[in-house]
C-alpha cells in the first residue's frame, strides 16, 4: 500500500467518510482483539465533510429548523442499530411519529397534512370513500397491493429475491422505476382504480 500524506504506512485505509466508513474506522481503533496492536487507519474523504448521506440542513427563511435530508430515525425492530445507537454510543434519542394528523405531507405539488385526507380537504386527487381517513401511505400501499398482491407485506429477504426473479411488463422490476412512474390519473379520477385498471391491462409477472 502507498504511503499516507505523512510518509507514514497505513494498515487500513477506508474510502469514504460515510456512516459505514467512519463506524468501521472507529471499531477498528477502539475493538482490536485482546493482545494485537492497535492498526493505523485512516479515513479518505473527497468532499468537505463526513457523514454521507446523514445530512441535516437548516433551510434558509427558517433559523432554528432543520431538515433532514438522508436518514432521518430508525426502527425498534432494527436490533443492531438500535443496539448501537441506545447502548454502545449512548446517543439521546426520542419518538419519532409519522401518523399525526398535523404531519405534513407534500405531494404532486401541494402541501396537505394527514387530516386533510380524512375530510378530504385540500388533496391533489380523488380518493375512494374505502381511501379517505387513512394515511398517504396506507392509500399507496393499497395501489402496490393491487399491482402485485401482497408485495407490502414480504419481509427484506423475501422482497428481494421477489424483485431479483420477477419483472414488470417482462422489465426487471430491481433495474427500473416502473411501479413510480405509472401515468399519473387524470383530475377527478381514482388513482386506486387506474392503477387496478393498469394492473389487469398490462402488468405480466414472469
């Protein structure tokens, strides 16, 4: 391996002070097994900062707030990163709740908060009587659902050997958009019941 900056020989050297790399630099310096030096490592970063794509921003107009614009919370059934998160790092942490009726949601160009979908105040599409008082999610789960049956509800592993074996219009679904990129629905008109319509007219599962 190349010398360092300093002349100096690395044992390990990690591109990129994204998440990963700087968690694997600092397991490296601080969990060596018992009996072995300590390596020397060093971390290469090409731009300015570290973090990759965790990234909060404070967004000009409004000192104070500010914007998550990668990762964002965690999960409580993510063991590991909980695990790192709570009891090795010690980091404070609180809820983070995404089904209050005052959240925000932006969509095709216009603001809304789930409420909105309740009374259906202010939503940029007609919704089903079966689609109105439930979250953004739940109508876009209901649509995916209809388009394939029961791909909201495969577990990781299962998901991902579904989309490594299966295609959309005889497309791999991994390598495209297909699923994000369905013609959006006209006004006034249902996008539950085009997506059904598209699905029986001509999505193919190989």
């Amino acid at each position: 391996m190349a010398p360092d900056s300093n002349g100096e020989m690395l044992d390990v050297a990690i591109a990129g002070a994204g998440v990963s790399g700087v968690y694997t630099g600092w397991r490296l310096l601080t969990d060596s097994p018992p009996g072995r030096a300590v390596p020397t490592v060093q971390v290469f970063e090409q731009s300015h900062r570290i973090g990759g794509r965790l990234l909060s921003v404070e967004p000009p107009g409004i000192p104070g707030v500010f914007c998550e614009l990668g990762g964002m919370r965690y999960l409580s059934s993510q063991a590991l990163v909980r695990s790192l998160i709570e009891n090795k790092l010690k980091l404070e942490t609180r809820p983070f709740v995404v089904q209050m009726p005052e959240n925000l949601n932006y969509v095709r160009g216009q603001r809304f908060r789930n409420s909105d979908l309740a009374n259906h105040v202010n939503v940029p599409f007609e919704l089903s009587w079966s689609e109105r008082g439930v979250t953004v999610d739940t109508v876009l789960a209901s649509v995916l659902n209809q388009i394939i049956p029961g791909v909201t509800k495969m577990q990781a592993s299962d998901l991902r050997e579904f989309l490594a074996e299966y295609g959309l219009e005889r497309r791999p679904v991994r390598r495209g958009r297909e699923l994000l990129e369905r013609p959006r629905p006209q006004p006034g008109r249902d996008p539950a019941h085009d997506a059904a319509r598209s699905a029986a007219a001509g999505v193919r599962l190989r």
